[in-house]
C-alpha cells in the first residue's frame, strides 16, 4: 500500500509524478495546482521505525562503488534532491541491507557486484523525495571492474567514475547532502 500526499496541501485525492522542462521528476498536485520535488509518502514496502523522540526514519543503503583505478561511481539524479550522488536506496521489508546493496546496483546501474563491504553505519538528518527526514544508512563499499557498462534508470541523468581528487575539489556540484557526510567518513574535502 501506498498513500502519496500533497506537501504543500497536505490533500492525496490527486498527485500526478511528471517530468519537468529540466528532466526532472516532480509531483504536481491537481488540487492546489503546486508542482513539487518531493510529496509525503507512506509505502508499507519500506522499512522504517521510530527514533526515541518518536520521529519516523527509513532503513537504506549507500554504496560507494569502485572500479580498478579507484574512481567512485556517481549519479546525477533526476529526482529530488537533483544532485550528485552515491547510489542510495531504501530498504524494503524481509530484505537485509546486503540484499538492498545488490538490488539497488543492478536497478540504478546494470552492476553487479560480490562482496559488498560494510564501512559504517548512521543515523542522518537528510530529506529523501518521500518527505521523511532521517535515515538509518548502511554505507557499503564494493568494487567493479573498470570496463563495466553502465545502465541508468529513470533515477538517474547520467552515471559518471569520478576521480577522487575531483570530489574533493568539488568539481561536481551540486554534491547531495547525505553524500558528502559519508564520502567526509572516506576522504578529505579542500
């Protein structure tokens, strides 16, 4: 079951997720006429809790993918929060991070991968398109041979090996929130 609501209304009778004139996938909400990057969403797919304030949070994967030459994979997203990002995912329910780690690679990139590795694991302040704003993320690392093709979904503009030095000089810009707080874990920013 899924309940979408409005996140300017609050009303859920008629929110419709398009394309706008920048590629990107937004929700319009046919009652207030408001076109939003993010809609309030309950999907009982996903597996979620509640921290000690009683504030909801999602269960997810963030993998830092490597190739041979030591380049992490980012993808420029479609979908809010329309930045350069690792490749996230939410955890559904009966699945273990692991099993997110794998599907994710093959839904966002065509990868596939053994052996993820776990690095950490955090609660984060960050905001994902369904409106709910923490995260308990399970960062993975994993590598992949450099000659891999990669296959973007409709999450993704373009996925793109990134020389670390390049992230940290901020070459790609905007970096999303949650990615920068894991890859700061990782490797230093100038």
């Amino acid at each position: 079951m899924k309940l979408v609501k409005c996140i300017n209304c609050n009303k859920g009778e008629s929110i419709e997720e398009i394309i706008n004139n920048k590629g990107q996938i937004v929700y319009k909400c046919n009652l207030c006429g408001k076109v939003s990057p993010q809609a309030i969403s309950l999907d009982s797919r996903l597996k979620f809790d509640l921290t000690p304030q009683g504030e909801l949070y999602h269960f997810s994967v963030g993998l830092i993918v490597r190739n041979d030459e030591n380049d992490i994979l980012m993808a420029h997203r479609r979908q809010y929060d329309f930045s350069w990002s690792l490749i996230f995912g939410h955890i559904h329910n009966g699945e273990t991070p692991k099993d997110t780690v794998i599907r994710e690679l093959i839904e966002e990139t065509g990868l596939k991968a053994e052996k993820p590795v776990l690095k950490f694991k955090k609660l984060i302040d960050t905001t994902c398109r369904t409106g709910i704003k923490k995260h308990l993320c399970y960062v993975y690392e994993l590598r992949v041979p450099s000659k891999s093709p990669l296959i973007t979904n409709s999450e993704s503009e373009e996925l793109v090996w990134v020389k670390v030095k390049d992230i940290q000089n901020r070459k790609y810009k905007p970096i999303g929130k949650s990615t920068e707080a894991f890859l700061k874990e990782l490797i230093t920013f100038k």
